[in-house]
C-alpha cells in the first residue's frame, strides 16, 4: 500500500507547551482519516505540521515522498485550513480560476463547482457570501488542483445540514475516484459518515488509530437510556450524561448496572439499551465531549 504521508516522533512545542508530542502516522492512498480531539488536544498543530504552514521542534514529515514546505510537494496536496479569508470583490469562478492556474491540470471549474454545490454562486462576489457559502468556495478551492491527498480542518464548521452533505458528496466522489483526505471535526456523525479511520488525539498525544467499528469495539461500552428516573449512586459507571428527563449511563457491564436498578427498586419511564456510538468510544478515551478547537 502507497504511503502518502507520514510522521515519525512528531512534536511541536510553543515554550513550556507541548501541542504536538511524538506523533508517529502512516496516511495511505485511498483512504479518508478522521482527526478526532477535545478542545485544545493538538488537531490544527499536526495538520499544519503536515501541511507545512509549522515546523517540528523535533521529528521528521513526509508528504508525497517530499517536504510539504516545498513546491512541488505542495503542488499534489490541497488544504482547507480552519480560518479561511476570500478576496471579497473576487466573483467565485475568478476564485477557482486563479487557484486552478497554479496547477498543470486542474479539475474543470464547472465540474469542480457541480460537485461541491456552488454553480448558482458561480458569478457572485465573495464578499456577498454568507459564511457559510464562503467555507463550501474554501473547501472547494482545495479539491481544484487534482491533489493526491486532502487536508481539511473543521470544513464543515457553520454550515447548514444542507450544505454539510453537499460537502460530504463532494468528498465521497473525491474519495471514490482514488484520493486520500485527513479531515479534523467536531461533529462526530461527519467523521461516522466518511472516515474509514479514526486517530483521537489529546494532548498532543496519539490515544487509538483504528477504523470505527473497531473503536467503537475496542471501548466495550453499552449506552443504557432511562427516561423520568431519579437514579441513586451506581457502580460500575463509566460516564452519565442528563438531557431533560433522559439520563445516559456508558457501562462495561449492562447486566451489573440492572441488577442494582432493580434492586434499589429504581422507577422510571422507559428503558433503551444499545451499542456504543464512536462518540461514546471518544468520550470513554479523552473523558470529554467532543468540542471544537486546536
């Protein structure tokens, strides 16, 4: 299998901070990575360090078989950073039409506009744009040059539901035809819908790097939802979590935990019990939520 990225003992260190530490990754060809993290745990670091856009206080990258500070390396990947500014007086088509000089054989503008859902916005000013218009030209714009491999931060961050999946089609079709995407997000159900690997970081750290499935395997947790209980002190919790009347409790041991519901003769309304989500399996890891963040 093709390596088209990889780190080894990868840190960056910002004074007495440590963003990134000894992080050693393999990316291959045709596959889409999911970057997952809490606030604060490293993601935009190790993206730029890929990318180029910082330098490693130690460890070596290699993007493309090259250094992605270089030119010709840059010239195979594409990058959608987190904060993105757009020349307002540019209509969107000037926008694709600089970009796609840059490179040798860019993808055509109507096809590229087609597939991220932007050809009504062809002939407008960006500065006209809603932000979230703005992020679908951004993430557009990465996809121009025929790129190898893809970085996205957070590409979908303030956009509608709509536009979110006309993103991800966009990706999908990308992903289909042979190219490689690392994308970082904070919503859970993205990385679920288009990651075939998921690598959550925390602290600058690597805590597991594997598919979905296998991670939400690997956590061994049930979700059991009860709904109007007043629930007394119970063991063998790992987290619960309250939203209105519902209450969600992530347990190793479902049978343990209704042993002592029904011999504490706890009332309630009704009772759910299911796998855990890869959003359960995060929070088992890092003991957070999934935010938004760096």
């Amino acid at each position: 299998m093709t390596v088209l990225a990889r780190t080894i003992g990868l840190s960056k260190k910002y004074g007495d901070h440590t963003a990134v530490d000894d992080v050693s990754l393999e990316i291959p060809a045709g596959q889409v990575l999911g970057l997952l993290g809490p606030n604060g745990a490293g993601k935009t670091t190790l993206i730029n360090l890929l990318v180029g856009l910082r330098r490693p206080t130690s460890g070596t990258v290699e993007v493309c078989g090259g250094d992605p500070r270089d030119e010709a390396t840059r010239r195979v990947i594409g990058v959608t950073p987190q904060e993105t500014a757009l020349p307002t007086n540019w209509r969107v088509k000037e926008l694709v039409d600089f970009v796609s000089s840059h490179f040798a054989d860019p993808v055509d503008r109507n096809e590229l506009l087609d597939r991220f859902g932007l050809t009504s916005m062809a002939d407008r000013q960006a500065g006209s744009l809603s932000g979230g218009q703005q992020r679908r030209v951004a993430v557009a714009l990465a996809f121009a040059g025929r790129p190898r491999l893809v970085f996205l931060d957070e590409p979908t961050t303030g956009l509608d539901v709509e536009a979110r999946r006309a993103l991800w089609d966009g990706i999908r079709t990308f992903h289909a035809d042979g190219g490689s995407v690392v994308l970082t997000s904070h919503y859970i159900e993205e990385i679920e819908a288009l990651a075939d690997r998921v690598v959550v970081v925390d602290r600058g750290t690597v805590l597991a790097d594997d598919t979905v499935a296998s991670m939400r395997d690997k956590v061994r947790l049930k979700r059991i939802t009860l709904t109007g209980a007043r629930l007394p002190h119970l063991t063998g919790i790992s987290t619960t979590e309250c939203d209105g009347d519902r209450t969600h409790l992530l347990t190793p041991d479902v049978a343990g935990v209704l042993r002592q519901l029904v011999g504490l003769d706890v009332a309630f309304d009704d009772i759910e019990i299911a796998s855990a989500s890869l959003e359960d399996a995060f929070l088992a890891l890092t003991g957070q939520p999934v935010r938004s963040g760096r």
